[in-house]
C-alpha cells in the first residue's frame, strides 16, 4: 500500500480524499446551482494522487496491454510517433517510450503543473529527448505528418466538450493511424446496487469528474461512469464509424480502439 511503484500502491487515493473533502462546501453549491467545481480548485493533492495513483498499473501494465495488440505492438516497435491526449503526470507516454526505443511521443495536456511535472519525469527517466509534452489542447497543435498512434487515457469522461477532441484525434491520426481510447471499465448499464467499480466510479464522479467538467460552459456533464454507449455516441459524433472494445483484462479499465 506504501510501495509507490507497486500495482497495490494506495497512498495516492489518501490525497485525493483529502483534496475533494476541503472543496465540499464549493460541491454543495455546485449541486445546488448547477455549477462546477475546476480541477485547479482541487489543488496539487488532487492532480499529483492522479498521477501517483495510476503511476503504478501504468509502470507495471501498460507496455505488456499494448504488446498484446499484434499490429500496433508492431507499428510502435519499427519507430512510431504517438500523440497522447490528456497525459497528465505523462507515466503514459513514459512507460511506452520506454518499452519502445524508437517510439517519440507527443503529450498534449491542458494543466500546466501536471505539463511540467511530466517533463521532469521523462528527464529522470532518460527518455526526454523522444517524449515531449505540451500544455496546449491537441486541437490547436501543429501535428507535422501526424501520427502512427494517439491516444487517450482517463480523461475522454473529464473533458467538457469530448466530440471536439475525439475530431481533433481522428485528425491525428489521418487515413493510416490508430486512435485508442482507455477509460472507466464500467457496466453498460447501471443494476442496483452497483458493483465494487462502480460505486468507486460514483464517488469519484460526485466528488472530482462531473463538478471539474460541469465547471466549464456548455458542457455535456458525462462524469467518471462513462458507459461504452455514452463514449460510442461520442465517438461516432466526432466522425468515427467503428467503436471495439479490445480485449485487454485492464482491471478499472476498459481499451477502445476506435476507426
Ligand atoms: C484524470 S486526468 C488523467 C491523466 C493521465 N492520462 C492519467 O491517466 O493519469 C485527466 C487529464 O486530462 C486533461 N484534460 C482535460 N481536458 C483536456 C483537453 N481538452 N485537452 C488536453 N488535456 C485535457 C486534464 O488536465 C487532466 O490532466
């Protein structure tokens, strides 16, 4: 539980508590007036128990998920370049450059802390020099011959306005890329009283997912249980015609490939 490179790392989870507790009072509003409460608001307990809390599965999992996708396993070894949309901490971006040498990344993320967090990372991981990260939206981005794989991580269900991105990943990826999608490995639909994921989900949505994306104007309001029907109407809107769930075992998480 204290070990933080190891898969049953919890300490994380603490902080996080502790960082939605003290914006309860700005939550009671939010639910009453329709509001929002930001992610910044949360403060850095929040956004590094993020990044310390899925540190771990990304560190030990995730390079062994994406080996098992026999031809993007291929693509990435032969020297790739991949966009990742969200990427946070950049364990993500981190872990796949690591397991492929020649693999170069682009991480895309919106908060700046974390941005800067993740720089730091690569450097003390030796990876710095093919795996850079930008506090931009992708959507803005120049994306040069674009790129073999984009993805996403935990954050499609985060985002205020997912259609737009989802478009802007499409684009990425052009006629020959591969955009993957990881995020809550929910049921499809709610059966009371809910399982162990999600009513984890249910709390994380009323306490940091749906407050941070309701907190922006005109928001779709999804929150943490994103149910694959909710992300394939997304999908299919940003321009997508084909929505697979992958066959990875990912615990909390669920991989769509999307074409
Ligand atoms: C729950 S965190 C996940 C971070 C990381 N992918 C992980 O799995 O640990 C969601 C991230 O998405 C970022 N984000 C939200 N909307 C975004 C957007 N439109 N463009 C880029 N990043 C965005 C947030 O700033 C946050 O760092």
């Amino acid at each position: 539980m204290l070990d933080r490179d190891a898969p049953t790392y919890l300490a994380a989870y603490a902080r996080m508590l502790v960082a939605a507790a003290q914006q309860l009072p700005a939550l009671m509003d939010a639910y009453r007036t329709g509001g929002g409460v930001g992610w910044a608001q949360y403060g850095s307990d929040m956004s590094e128990g993020q990044e310390f809390g899925n540190r771990p599965t990304f560190i030990n999992a995730l390079a062994e998920w994406f080996g098992s996708i026999p031809d993007v396993h291929e693509r990435l070894s032969g020297g790739a370049r991949m966009a990742d949309v969200g990427s946070g901490g950049g364990w993500t971006s981190i872990s796949l450059a690591k397991a492929y040498p020649a693999l170069m990344v682009d991480g895309f993320d919106l908060d700046v802390s974390a941005v800067e967090r993740a720089r730091a990372n690569a450097a003390s991981e030796g990876v710095a020099d093919r795996v850079q990260f930008h506090a931009t939206s992708p959507a803005d981005a120049d994306h040069g011959d674009g790129y073999d794989l984009v993805t996403a991580f935990e954050c499609i269900h985060d985002m205020p306005q997912p259609v737009p991105v989802l478009r802007a990943m499409r684009e990425m990826a052009g006629s020959d890329g591969t955009v993957i999608v990881m995020d809550e490995n929910v049921q499809p639909e709610f059966v009371a009283p809910g399982d162990e994921i999600e009513r984890l989900m249910y709390g994380f949505s009323t306490l940091v997912c749906l407050p941070d994306g309701m907190s922006h104007e005109g928001s779709v309001g999804t929150g943490t249980v994103m149910r694959p029907s909710t992300f394939e109407g997304y999908a299919r809107d940003a321009g997508f015609s084909g929505v697979e769930i992958l066959p990875i075992d990912g615990g909390f998480w669920r991989f769509y490939r999307l074409s």
